[in-house]
C-alpha cells in the first residue's frame, strides 16, 4: 500500500470513529432500558403466546453476535438491558457472552426464561458473566392453572429450578441473581393469584411482575383476557390486588400489579415507556416495543375482540444503521411524537399499554 493510501485510510478510519462518537454521545439520549431479542425460538408452547398461535408462519431468528455488539455502545448509556423477546434465551449458545459483553457496558441485566435449559452449569455460566435478573414465567401458583396454559414448561420443574437458583446463590455467598416472576394473569385464572406471595416466599423469589394478555393473537383468545368492563369489575380488581400486595409484603416479598384507566379513556404515554426505551428483535429491527415486532410477516391478532391485520412496525437495522441514527429519523420521530400528542399510530391506537 502506498503510503498516501495508509493516510487516506487514516484518515476515513479517524472520521467513522469522530462519527460513531457523534452518534452514540449526542444524537442517542439516554434510555431507561433496551429490551434486546436474542432470539425468536422457544421449546414451550404456551397457549396465549403469538408463537404458538402462528406457529406457521413464525420465524425463528438467533440474533448474531456481530449484531449484539453493534448494540453495546448504545447500552453505554442505557440503565436495563433485557435479553429476551418472544423466543428462550437460553437456547441461544452465545447468550452468555452477551449477558458479559451487556453487563461491561455498565448495565443492569435482566432477563426471563421458562426454565426448562437452565442448568447448574449454564446458571454459573450467567453468574459469572453477571447476571443481575433472573425471572421464571408463570401462569398459575398450581399445575392445574398453570400446565394447560404452559405446555412444555410443568410448574413442579418451574419450581425445582428456582430452588437450585437458591441454593447455588446461598453456597456462592452472593445475593445475584435476584429472582422474579413473570406472571401472565388469564381471567381463568384470577382465583389461582392468591397462591402467589406463598410460592414467592417458599422458592427465593424476591418481585413478581404480573402482565395481562396486551396482544391478543387470535379472538379466540380474547375471553381470557383481563380487561375490567365497567368501573364497578375496575374496583373489585383494584381491591383484589390490593390484597395481594397486602399479603405478599407481609412474607417479604413485594408484586407489581396492573392498574386500569377507566373504560373508554387513552392516554397520551404508553406503559412501554417508547420515549425512552426500545425493542430490537433478533434481526436486528427497531421498534418502540415488543408487540410491534412479531417475527411473522403477515397475520390477523384480536383488538377488543375484533380481528384486525397484523403487521411489524420497525424503523431501521442495526446492521444497516447504527442506533442513534434510527432513533432519530424522521419517521421514529414523527411515531412519538404522535402518541405524545394523543394521536397514535394505527398499530397503537386501542392499545391496552395506553390505558395502563
């Protein structure tokens, strides 16, 4: 090479750096957290999940290492970075390494998993790389509620392995992982929910997160989903929830519990938190949250109990674009500043993250 090639090559070198640096420190603001899709595949088949319900025309995707790196200097300024979307993280061989690599950004990682492939091996592998989070899902305190809804992941096993998380952490002298509960809440199963506190306090687990069904993959799911139909059903939920919280704070251990906006009322933010959190999927796509981006091309999901078109919202690569760069587009741009505004996109408007 000839040495006013070595200085040309310098030099682009220096400029991709000096704009890397422009990107990542001045047009990416800082986020409160990244939900990072690992990969789309999973080994359970819970009923409620879109993967099972479009199980053929799913994609099931493993986000590349190459990929994930390209995402650790916008984590540099990101509080949580979790490492799950709509498929098992621990199916992913790498996932290890991106617990690492996600973790010397300085984040706080977190992630959910069913369970099942969690290992002592592969529960020390994501100890050492430091794993801060380590949350189960369930939907049920017993096999009867929870097994039909979550075949292939049987409570029992659910609960041997938050016992081994237990008593690896007691034998390391370590107090991390902190063990949560994803809790999925069916309206079949509203009556199983005061078992919850109990289970908490018997397996080492600290949080519970309880959700209800938001995505609807099919109307024949819709009668399982929890959404108050008038002010009087709201309060008694409200009441029962309040119960809870009650019972668990009085073992230690604490649950987040949805709240409902009166029927009929939107608001002008989104419980997903879009202005300053983001979802990238295992491909790499951008989308403000998880529910824009289903790993199918073409589908039907439920809103209210009418089917309605599915179709991903995304707004740029990472493997094209680097981050900050699609933050800022015109089109992501014009996205939050719709909801901001009260008026949303088609994709968000009767959204049950907007009335949370």
């Amino acid at each position: 090479m000839k040495e006013s090639d070595m200085d040309t090559a310098g030099q682009d070198s220096l400029v991709r750096k000096v704009r890397q640096w422009w990107e990542h420190k001045v047009l990416l603001d800082p986020k409160d957290w990244m939900q990072i899709e690992v990969t789309s595949k999973c080994n359970a088949d819970c009923a409620y999940c879109p993967r099972t319900v479009y199980r053929d025309q799913w994609h099931d995707r493993f986000m590349s290492l190459e990929t994930f790196r390209r995402l650790v200097p916008a984590l540099r300024k990101t509080k949580l970075a979790y490492l799950q979307g709509w498929g098992e993280p621990f199916l992913h061989p790498e996932f290890p390494t991106m617990v690492r690599l996600a973790k010397e950004a300085g984040c706080t990682v977190g992630v959910t998993t069913n369970g099942m492939l969690l290992t002592e091996k592969r529960l020390i592998q994501v100890m050492d790389a430091g794993l801060d989070i380590l949350a189960f899902s369930l939907t049920g305190t017993t096999p009867e509620h929870n097994d039909p809804a979550r075949a292939g992941a049987p409570l029992v096993k659910v609960l041997e392995r938050m016992d081994m998380v237990r008593r690896i952490k007691q034998g390391r002298g370590t107090s991390r992982p902190a063990v949560h509960i994803a809790y999925m809440l069916l309206r079949s199963g509203l009556d199983d929910l005061e078992g919850l506190p109990r289970l908490m306090a018997d397996h080492g687990v600290e949080q519970a997160v309880i959700s209800v069904l938001d995505f609807e993959p099919g109307v024949e799911l819709s009668e399982e989903v929890l959404a108050p139909k008038d002010d009087r059903e709201r309060q008694a939920l409200e009441e029962r929830f309040t119960r809870l919280r009650e019972a668990a704070a009085h073992l230690g251990v604490i649950i987040h519990t949805p709240s409902f906006a009166p029927k009929g009322e939107d608001e002008p933010v989104c419980a997903e938190n879009v202005q300053r959190a983001l979802f990238v999927s295992a491909d790499g796509e951008v989308s403000p949250c998880v529910y824009a981006n289903v790993p199918v091309d073409h589908a039907e999901y439920a809103r209210q109990g009418q089917p309605a078109p599915y179709s991903r919202v995304t707004f740029g690569n990472v493997n094209d674009e680097h981050l900050p760069v699609i933050w800022r587009n015109k089109q992501y741009d014009q996205f939050r500043e719709g909801l901001e505004k009260n008026k949303p996109a088609t994709i968000c408007r009767n959204c049950p993250k907007r009335k949370r």
